[in-house]
C-alpha cells in the first residue's frame, strides 16, 4: 500500500482507496491494473532450433539414404 497525491486537491490518499476521502475524486479509476508480463519459458528457442536441426537432418538423411538405395538398384 502506498499513499499517492490526490490529482485534485493534493491530500495524501491509499493507492488502494476508491475515492479521496477530502474530495471524493475517484481514485481506483486512475490507476489502470497491469496485466502480468508473460515471459517465454527458458530455452523455448534452443528446444525449437534442436527440432528444427533433427528435421534437416532427417531430410538429408533420407536423401543420402536415397541416392546411395538408387545407384545400389541400378547396378
């Protein structure tokens, strides 16, 4: 809880008061509520660049795996 200075007649007031209790501005209105910042998990990036890396590596695999399964068949 913190006191903060009414906008319109300066009388220290509660950050949680609804109204200046010396000229009933409307307090809880002017301070909007932050939404909470969402932070990503840890390592979110490095598990996606790992999935990323075994795709392209499978892909290469399998067109080595191709091209070696072809000259094998021609022969």
């Amino acid at each position: 809880m913190a006191l903060i200075k009414c906008p319109e007649c300066s009388t220290d007031v509660s950050d949680q008061a609804e109204q200046c209790p010396h000229c009933a501005y409307p307090i809880k209105a002017k301070h909007e509520v932050k939404e909470p910042i969402v932070v990503a998990k840890e390592g979110c990036f490095l598990q996606t660049l790992n999935t990323g890396c075994m795709l392209i590596a499978g892909f290469i695999g399998s067109v080595i795996l191709f091209a070696i399964l072809s000259k094998a068949c021609n022969h």
